[in-house]
C-alpha cells in the first residue's frame, strides 16, 4: 500500500467526498504512474464535514481549483480520515499529534510505502510522526514545498464552509524557535526517506546536504491534451500577415528579480526602429503601479498592455494561441520550468542569456537568446524577427514538439522511476555518512543560483 499523509483536508458531504482538483488530478496522475507496484494508492486526510455543496468552492484560492466530487471506488484509490474536525478556521491551529499517531498505527503496515506532504510549519507533525512509523521498517518518500510560499493565501482550506467568512484565527507566522523545531524535523526525515522530492531549489537549497536521496520535482500545469496539434500551429503561423504586429507575451510575478521592467525597455528599442510590435503582460506582484509609470514615461501605452490575471502562469492567458512569443528577462538564474508550458501554445521563447535559459533554449532549440547587458541591442534582434517572422516558424515547431518532455505526465513518469529505484534498492549507511553531504540530483534544467545583477535601462 502507498499511503500518502497530508493536512489538505477533503470534505464529506451527504456521503459524498470532494477533493481539491488539484488533489484530484495529482491522485490520478499518482495512480496511473506506480500502476500498483506499491499496492492500492491511499490517502489519510483530515476530513471536514459540510451539510451543503453549495458553499465548497469559496473556500479554495484560484490556484486550487474548485471542489470535485471523488468516487473512491471507481478510481481505485482509498480516501481514509486521519481524523474528524468540525471546521476548518482552527484545523491547523489544533494538536492533532495524537489524532496522526492512531490513524498511522490503524493504516500503516510493514512493507507499505509512507508519502509524507510537508507544506507549511502545521505539519511538523505529520514529519514528527512519520518519523515514529519508520521503527516498523516502512518506506518513505518525502514531498517538500517551496518554503518561501508559505503563509495565509497558501492555507485557504483554513476558512469556513459554511460562512465564507474570514479566518476566524489568522495564520500566525511560527514563533522562531518553532520553525527552527520544524527545520530539524523535516532535516530527520530528509535524512531517513528513501527519496525526497523537493519543488523548489530553496527547499532543495535548504535541505538537500541531510537527504539520502534528493530531487528536484517540479509539478506543471499542463498535461499532454493541452498541446495544441500540429495542424493548427502551422495554420496559425500560415495566417499571419505583414500588417500585424509581432505579438509578444510576459507571464511572471511582477518582481524585480524577473525583470519585467526590461522586456519593457527592449520593446522601446525595437519600436524606436520602427518595429510593429506589442507586449501583452500577464501577472501579479509589488511592481505593478512602478511599471505602469514606466510604460506611460516610454509612451508605450498604446504598445504595451496589463491583462486581467489570475497568476502568474501561462494558464492564466486566456488565449496564448493569439501570441507569436514569450518574452523572458530575468535578471537571475531563475527556475525556467514554470515557463515552459508556453510550449503547449506553439510559444517560443525570447530570453535573456541566462545560464537556465540558454541551456534550455539550446537543447530544445525552442527560442532566441538576447544580450542581457546590452537591451538596445536585444531590441535590435526583435526588431529583426519581427521584419524576418519566418525564423519563428521552425522554433515555434520544435517547442510543441517539446510540449510533452514537460507535461504534468512525463514529470509523474520520471517520479515512478526515481521512488522504484530507491524502495527497491537496500540502504547502506554508516554512522558518519548521516552528517555527510549528499550530492543533489536534479533532471536538466535545474537553475542554480546567481548573483542579482541586471542592465541599466
């Protein structure tokens, strides 16, 4: 049995259960990838129990997705309560140590595989625990969160079903001793799981050099029958005329690290050469208002825009199909995974040269790298696509092509293989090889982490 511990709660409901979407499809993905290797896939949840459907939805933030009612039976997969809680404001403000301690003692037997889901400092106690079960020779596979998302906005199972009403107690950031107690025990469990699977280099930053066996984990967005067909790319790329402009696209958080403030000024440069060409800006952060200033001292306020957005993902462009390309100028080595689903589109990407970047572009030849010191020239090289579009047919090919290397499936596949590698395999330690250093794996791609530097504008 593969059972996976989590404080995501589900919701029963006139004996129905619902589950996240997100929660649904990750299941599914989950299931179709071990293929029962480890046995019927389990997961051991709080459950929270609502007397109506009709308010479920208001209490999950957009990056969740609605509530899906879930036939446990028709998917093969278990749904067990790790216990009962009345509401869900105080979920992660209750000690539920007791509560996880009878449900792994009920649900875990020798031989079953434990998946312990750490996503915020409440769930030192699923590693405390999960920790404790390992005296009974259970497998684990840690799955780690980027700790710098954490806080409120990341919790909003904590709100009321029934009231829609604010938390009643807010999240607390933890008192530091307790995140430095947390730290040491997601340290311990990094250190005794078979595989530790991290979804960021900060949380593989932070805990790779105490894992036996860490990788980096990414979960797109997109899956395979997101990837737009061949057919209508190329009927896409065959219909435009000279007259239209070169359509670009920016989808990032409006920090200064992600550089937004330079795809601005490279757009200055190409149309002071008389470039047709418009960028459309998706996303959301502290930067807004300062490049709204920008853009209207340029006098691009005509040429570049601001969209609706629900994130920062290609998902929330509502018709990436209108677009020729992405725009990317991060002044850092940054995680370059978030913006390949661009690739579902047919969507090129033109990039800063970065090292994340570049050896992706390279591998893939999906894009067209741009001086990052140099932004008069960078817009000289668009400029130069925009009056010569033909070079775009061929990379616009190859990143469709691409598409499926990085779909929410091929990434679940890679997992399989990494956790029956490492379960199957026996562990040999010796007793200083714990305080030793591990050597991170991470698939291609992986950023590594630079110093902020950038071009004046």
């Amino acid at each position: 049995m593969y059972v996976i511990l989590t404080n995501q709660p589900f919701v029963t409901c006139n004996d129905a259960i619902f589950l996240p979407s997100n929660r649904t499809r990750s299941l599914r993905l989950l299931r179709n990838a071990l293929d029962d290797h480890f046995g019927q896939l389990t997961l051991l949840a709080p459950t929270i129990v609502s007397t109506g459907e009709n308010n479920l939805n208001s209490t999950l933030d957009r990056d969740e997705g609605g509530w899906n009612r879930f036939d446990p039976s028709a998917e093969n997969i278990r749904i067990e309560p790790a216990f009962t809680h009345q509401n869900m404001p105080h979920l992660a403000n209750t000690d539920h140590h007791a509560d996880w301690r009878t449900a792994l003692r009920t649900y875990t037997q020798r031989g079953c595989v434990l998946q312990a889901e750490i996503h915020a400092t409440s769930d030192s106690v699923i590693a405390n625990e999960t920790l404790q079960a390992k005296g009974i020779a259970t497998p684990i596979v840690l799955v780690h969160s980027d700790e710098s998302s954490w806080g409120p906005d990341k919790s909003s199972w904590r709100q009321s079903i029934e009231t829609r009403k604010p938390v009643a107690c807010p999240h607390v950031a933890p008192h530091p001793f307790e995140r430095r107690q947390f730290r040491r025990r997601c340290e311990r469990l990094a250190k005794h799981a078979e595989l530790s699977l991290f979804s960021s280099e900060d949380s593989l930053r932070q805990y790779s050099k105490f894992a036996h066996n860490p990788r980096f984990f990414y979960e797109p967005t997109l899956c395979n029958a997101d990837v737009i067909s061949e057919a209508e790319l190329l009927k896409r790329l065959q219909g435009d005329r000279p007259e239209q402009p070169l359509r670009l696209v920016c989808y990032a958080p409006l920090e200064p690290k992600y550089g937004v403030n330079f795809s601005i000024a490279i757009i200055r440069y190409a149309r002071n050469l008389g470039a047709n060409i418009r960028l459309d800006l998706y996303g959301r952060g502290v930067q807004r208002s300062e490049l709204q200033y920008q853009i209207a001292k340029l006098g691009l306020t005509n040429v570049v825009q601001f969209q609706d957005s629900r994130s920062d993902h290609v998902e929330s462009v509502p018709r990436p199909f209108q677009y020729d390309a992405v725009l990317l100028t991060p002044i850092v080595n940054c995680n370059i995974q978030p913006f390949l689903s661009c690739y579902s589109s047919g969507l090129p990407i033109l990039g800063f040269d970065q090292a994340s970047i570049q050896s992706r572009l390279a591998e893939d030849q999906t894009g067209v790298i741009l001086p990052k010191n140099d932004l008069e020239r960078s817009g000289r090289r668009l400029a130069e696509l925009e009056l010569q579009r033909g070079q775009l047919v061929e990379i616009s090919l190859n990143a469709r092509r691409a598409a499926s290397k990085y779909s929410l499936e091929s990434w679940y596949a890679q997992r399989a293989e990494w956790t029956f590698h490492a379960i199957s395999r026996p562990r040999l330690r010796t007793p200083s090889s714990d305080a030793a250093p591990r050597t991170t794996s991470v698939p291609p791609g992986h950023p590594t982490i630079g110093a902020i530097s950038g071009p004046r504008i």
